[in-house]
C-alpha cells in the first residue's frame, strides 16, 4: 500500500470490474479521506444532497410512468 500510495480495497479491487469513472470515484474518494474532519464535512453534505436529488428525481420519474 506505502509503495502505490492506495488503500487496501485499491490493491484487492479486480481492474476488469471496475469501470474508468468508478476507478475515478475510488481516488478520489481515498483523497477525501485524508482531508480534515473541517474539509470532509463540506463534501459530504454536497454529495449526499445531490445523492437525494438524484433519487427524488427518480421517483419522480417512476410515478409519472405510472
């Protein structure tokens, strides 16, 4: 892990399963981890709004199928 510089799910993740962007969302993701609680915070409350969004927007989409 010292050596590539990744978390451990970075070296047992199977490359031909994971995607260009989920590639992307797993550095990422690592980099937040090693921001401060003050920097994680802002972050987290982004994407988990947006996650909401998304899935209100769906269920929208669902209903008015209905």
């Amino acid at each position: 892990m010292n050596a590539f510089g990744c978390f451990p799910n970075g070296l047992l993740a199977n490359p031909v399963q994971i995607s260009q962007e989920g590639a992307i969302l797993s550095l990422i993701f690592e980099r937040i981890q090693e921001l401060g609680p003050g920097h994680q915070a802002p972050l987290i409350e982004v994407l988990d709004r947006y996650c909401i969004a998304c899935e209100m927007e769906s269920a929208m989409t669902k209903t008015a199928r209905k």
